[in-house]
C-alpha cells in the first residue's frame, strides 16, 4: 500500500505538475519579454515594468491554459503537456492570438 504525502490537504504528487509548470511558465515569459521588448519604445521606467509583468504574466496563463487542454482532452503524458504547454507559452499571448484570428479568417 502506497502511502501519500498530504501538505495542506492536498496531494504532493498532485502539485507537482503545477509547481513545475509556474516554473516553466515564468522561464518562457520572461524569454518572451526578452524576445519582444528590443521592438518597443517606453517614455518611462514604469511604463517598461509594466510591460513586463504584463509580458510575463500573460505567457504563465497561456502555458496553465495549454498545460489544461492539452492534459484534458489530448490525455498525453503529464511531462509531455508540460513540454508542450512551454512551447506554447513562449510563444506568447499575443501570438497566440493572431493565431487563432488568423485560423478563424480562414474559416469564415
């Protein structure tokens, strides 16, 4: 019989996954912002940290939203979606998002 570790109430292998995927999604974000940030023009320092709490935060949601369907619907390997979900997640949200306008263009 195979004991759990509980922490909290909740399952250490349970959170592991979602431990590793922060980690991921901040690595990819803050890449993303790296990526992106040579293009833009800022008037101020504030301006600039917005923009990357912005950049960063957005490529961590995109990752938990891809970790989620991918896990859910494509039933994959926990490592895999991880793997998956950073690719993702490095694209950044806006890319993402002309991605899918430009798919639905093509649609209608």
């Amino acid at each position: 019989m195979q004991q759990h570790l509980l922490v909290l109430g909740f399952e250490v292998s349970k959170l592991i996954p979602y431990f590793l995927l922060g980690i991921i999604g901040l690595f990819v974000g803050t890449l993303y912002v790296l990526r992106s940030i040579r293009h833009e023009e800022f008037k101020n320092k504030t301006e600039k940290v917005f923009y990357i709490i912005q950049g960063v935060g957005s490529s961590m949601l995109i990752t938990w939203i891809s970790y989620e369907i991918t896990d859910y619907f494509f039933q994959l390997p926990q490592s895999l979606c991880v793997a998956i979900s950073g690719g993702i997640g490095y694209l950044g949200a806006e890319s993402v998002s002309a991605l899918a306008l430009d798919s639905l263009k093509k649609r209608l």
